[in-house]
C-alpha cells in the first residue's frame, strides 16, 4: 500500500479542530458538509475537496488564502 503525501493543510485543520472543542456533528451541522465526509476527513480515511476544506476553515475560524511563489530564475 502505498503512503499518501504528508498535506499540511489536512494537518492543521485536523489540529484546530481537535482543539476547538467542537463534535464532529456540531462541525459538520455549522459547516453544511455532510456528517460522513467531516467523519472520514477527521479520521484521516479521506481527502477533503478544496470547496469543503474552505467551509471547514471557516467554522473553525481559519482562512484559506493563496501565496505567491517566487518564479525560478
């Protein structure tokens, strides 16, 4: 079996939700993601879609935003 890639995004949100003292079925009904998915993602058993990831974010008081690479010279 293959080891899937460390996501730090996955991580941190994994982190401020287990600090946060939230249920996951209080998260999951603040957020509008469907109890399952919010269950799978804490549990690391699935990836979260971007779209989902933003509505977890912003239940749990984080921002997802861009940053800006440097381009290679």
């Amino acid at each position: 079996m293959k080891s899937m890639p460390r996501n730090e995004m996955a991580d941190l949100l994994r982190a401020t939700f287990r600090k946060s003292g939230l249920s996951v079925k209080r998260l999951a009904i603040e957020s509008g993601v469907a109890y399952a998915s919010v269950h799978g993602f804490m549990a690391g058993d699935r990836d979260a879609a971007l779209s989902t990831a933003c509505r977890l974010c912003r239940v749990l008081g984080l921002e997802l935003r861009p940053i800006r690479r440097r381009k290679k010279a």
